[in-house]
C-alpha cells in the first residue's frame, strides 16, 4: 500500500518518539519503520498498526499513485549528492567543449 511518508514521520515526531519507539509501540521492526518513512510503501498490517497508535482510519495514511509519484519526485531531486551534480557538470561541459572543438575543426 502507499503511505503518505510525511505524514506518518510527522506524526511520530508530533509525539517526540524515535523511529525505534514507534516501532516497539507498534510491534514491527525498526527496519520496517525505516522503510516506510523512507519508501512510502507499507503492508496492511503495517498501516493497521499505524492507524491503531495514531488513532486514526488506516484510509487517512494513504495516498495516490499520482501523490506517491509527485512526493518521490521531489524527494529524489533533494537526494542528488553534490558529487553527482559535479558529475553531470564535468560530462556536460566536456561534452559542450568538444562539440565546439569539433566544430571548428571542421569548418
């Protein structure tokens, strides 16, 4: 199922809990509270778990596949490392230069 990650991390925070008190409150494993703060996907269970401790319907934590898509897309432009930003750069701009010294030469 798909969760809205944001706001389950909001809720657990609303509460000052770690990820590991979530997780022992709940009885699921630290892990799996990782991976739905970090993937946005869930098991039933999971989510049944959630809506039990937060006191809510297990629909309220779901989301679209349009939400999923939009909110991974955003986060996966956060996630760009500086070392690949340098990366793309290098490879564009040597790629610019030799188009241009290619260019030349032949003209």
């Amino acid at each position: 199922m798909l969760v809205d990650s944001r706001k389950l991390k909001t809720l657990r925070q609303s509460k000052n809990w770690t990820q590991q008190h979530l997780a022992d409150v709940c009885s699921l494993s630290l892990r799996t509270i990782q991976r739905v703060e970090k993937d946005g996907v869930a098991s039933n269970e999971t989510v049944a778990a959630y809506a039990a401790i937060f006191e809510l319907q297990a629909s309220e934590l779901l989301i679209s596949i349009e939400q999923f898509d939009n909110a991974n897309r955003d986060i996966s432009r956060l996630n760009t490392s500086p070392l690949q930003v340098g990366a793309f750069l290098v490879v564009a701009l040597s790629s610019f230069a030799a188009g241009i010294g290619l260019t030349l030469w032949l003209f």
